[in-house]
C-alpha cells in the first residue's frame, strides 16, 4: 500500500538533504551524526521503541535485564542511524572504498565457488542485519551472479532511489511477487538467489519457533530448496567497531525429507534458527523494531 503523496514527497526530500549533508561532512562526523538521528528516532517515535524493547523483553527476559534490554534497544537504532548513512554515502564511496571497507570471514568466498561449482544454482539465506546491502554489493562485485528478493518500498520516490543504487552493481532484482518464476529460473542458470526470511509474513507463511515464540514466516526458500535441490547458505554481516563491515558465509544442511509438507516446514525452521542464531553474537544489529511477531496463531 502506498503512501500520499505529500508525505512521500517529506520523507523523500529529509533523504536528499541528510545524504547531501553526510556527503559534505568528514567520515567521522558523518557517524557521530548518525547515531545521534538514530537516538532522536528512539527518543522520538514512541511505536517503534515500544515494538522493539517488547520484542527485546519476550525474547531475552529474564535471561537479560531489563537496563540490559533498554540498553540494546538504544543500540539497535543508534544502528539503524548508521544504516541509513551508509546507503546515503553509497554514491560518494562506490566502489572503490566499499571494497576496502568490507572483508570475509575465513573460507566464505571458497564456500561460494565450491556451491556454485555444482552448477545447481544457491539459495542464500540472511536477514535485516548490519548492513545487507553492503553485502549484497560486495558479493556480486566478487563477480558472482546475484539475485536479490525484495519488496518495493511504500514510498514510490524512495523505492526508486534505494533501487537506483542498487543497480550500480551487479545484481538482478526480483520483486517479491515474482519470487517463485524468476527465483527458480535464476537457480537454474547456476545463480545465487538471496533471500532475507526474517520478517512477519502477512500472508502464506507457515508458524515456526523464533525465539521461542510461534512466527510466522516465508516458505518460498524452502520449496525452491525442494524443488531444486540447489545448495544452501547462510550469511550475514557484521558491523565492526571501526565501522568496516565482514561476510560470513556458512553452509546449511537441509534435512531431506520425502514429505514436500514436513520438508518446507522442517527447513523453514531451520533456517530460521540460523538466523536466530547470528541474532544472538550481537542482537543490537537486528531490526527489533519490525513487528516480527504482529501475525498471531495459536498452533506451532
């Protein structure tokens, strides 16, 4: 559903003038200004602070404190500040800053060629967490072909700014509507298609334990996974202290399983727990404030 225009028009020009100002401003001061607007959106909008410590304190209480879960609901804007900025510097850092600002982990680039050596294509499992469009970048301009998921973003302008930068690089853009056609066309040309899979699914998602809580969550990887038999990855990036950024990149053995029904639901759940599970090294960079759990069920 889109948004009137008066205020796609607000939040798109707010856009323009921060990048234009980040672009101005020395590196340093550029994030110091970033997460001072990530705290005054956590000072600011009462829903997404709410929706994030709420998510924070079923998830981690009383195994954290709750000062422990204000501190990292602080922390997971300061984040989101930092984000924002990052894509706002995109055009002033592309490429050549990019690729010294991002590494990988151990093997995460072997772990790639060996998969995609088998010539069945690769389903790459990650989530809103650090900064995924860096990674997305830094993958396909390793000369891998990538082909991201996505949903257009409510703001028909900012859609198009976010998508003009993405196709700087180069990577396939899949709207989520076409996911099933395109994704499996792209995994049979030997392609990796990644997929983000942690976020509430309205529609069509199938209950799985995140966090101990019943989720509702995305199927699509999973029944390409069946059908396709393409190899599996997880993978994630980490923002690190001097604000470079590392891939890691693992695989994931899917359960086999000759019931289609118990074999989506089985992956689906596994998936996911990696994906909790890199939550976990460092829950700050996650988006709590996405209302993961809106979708109710009493069934798990």
């Amino acid at each position: 559903m889109y948004k009137p225009k008066y205020l796609e028009i607000i939040e798109y020009s707010l856009v323009i003038f921060f990048e234009k100002i980040s672009n101005l401003l020395h590196t340093k001061l550029t994030f110091k200004l970033a997460k001072f607007m990530g705290f005054c959106t956590y000072l600011l909008s009462k829903t997404l602070r709410e929706t994030a410590y709420k998510n924070l304190l079923h998830s981690y209480f009383p195994e954290k404190s709750k000062e422990e879960i204000k501190y990292i609901t602080r922390q997971s804007f300061y984040n989101l500040g930092i984000l924002l900025f990052e894509i706002f510097l995109f055009n002033k850092w592309y490429p050549r800053h990019l690729q010294q600002q991002i590494n990988y982990s151990e093997n995460s680039l072997e772990i790639l060629k060996t998969l995609l050596d088998k010539k069945k294509g690769l389903i790459l499992i990650s989530a809103h967490y650090g900064n995924w469009e860096y990674m997305a970048f830094s993958i396909a301009n390793n000369g891998y072909p990538m082909n991201i998921v996505y949903r257009p973003l409510d703001n028909k302008r900012l859609d198009q700014y976010i998508n003009t930068r993405r196709n700087r690089y180069p990577v396939h853009l899949i709207q989520r509507n076409d996911f099933y056609k395109k994704g499996l066309y792209a995994l049979r040309n030997g392609e990796i298609l990644a997929v983000l899979m942690d976020q509430n699914q309205l529609k069509g998602g199938i209950f799985v334990s995140f966090f101990g809580r019943p989720a509702s969550t995305a199927k699509g990887a999973a029944i390409l996974s069946y059908k396709t038999k393409s190899p599996v990855v997880i993978a994630h990036i980490q923002r690190n202290k001097d604000f470079s950024h590392t891939i890691h990149i693992q695989p994931i053995f899917t359960e086999e399983i000759k019931s289609p029904r118990q074999y989506i639901f089985q992956n689906t759940q596994l998936f996911t727990k990696h994906i909790e599970d890199i939550i976990k090294k460092d829950p700050r960079q996650w988006f709590w404030f996405h209302p993961r759990w809106k979708t109710q069920s009493t069934r798990l």
